[in-house]
C-alpha cells in the first residue's frame, strides 16, 4: 500500500507538468523584456504569422495552440504579458 501512495503524487505531478505550457515553443520566453513597454515598439518587429496581439474587450478564441504567440496590451497601451497558447 505504502508503494500506491507515494506513486500517486508522482502521477498527479506529471500530468500537471504537461498542462503547463511551454514559453519557448513560441518564443515568448524570449520576449518577456517586453512587458511594461509600450505597444508601439510592437510596430518595429517582425512577428510570427498567427501573433495575437490582445486588447482590452477583444474577442480571443479560447483554441489553444503552443507555438501561437500571444501579446497582451491593457486600456494604456502597455504590454502586460507575453505568453504562448
């Protein structure tokens, strides 16, 4: 029984870490320097076919894809987060 126990957790573990999107499968772990700086720098870059830039009140589809990246900008014009999905 002792054996059933302490497997559980390592189960529960693995199927939490596959849930977990991967930053780099769209290069938003490389991105991340942009967060706090104003969408208007967004202009100057090449950017992947498929980007999402985000606005406050847009409509996103809630398909997730990990190699789609995603931008998201507050009310400001701020980026606020830069994530894959």
């Amino acid at each position: 029984m002792r054996g059933l126990v302490l497997a559980w957790p390592l189960a529960l573990g693995a199927c939490v870490a596959a849930e977990v999107p991967a930053a780099s499968a769209c290069g938003a772990a490389g991105m991340q320097s942009l967060v706090g700086q104003d969408a208007s720098v967004l202009v100057a870059m090449t950017l992947a076919v498929g980007t999402r830039i985000i606005e406050p009140g847009m409509a996103v589809t809630e398909d997730y894809s990990e190699t789609r990246l995603n931008i998201n900008v507050d009310a400001d014009g701020k980026i606020t987060r830069v994530w894959c999905g």
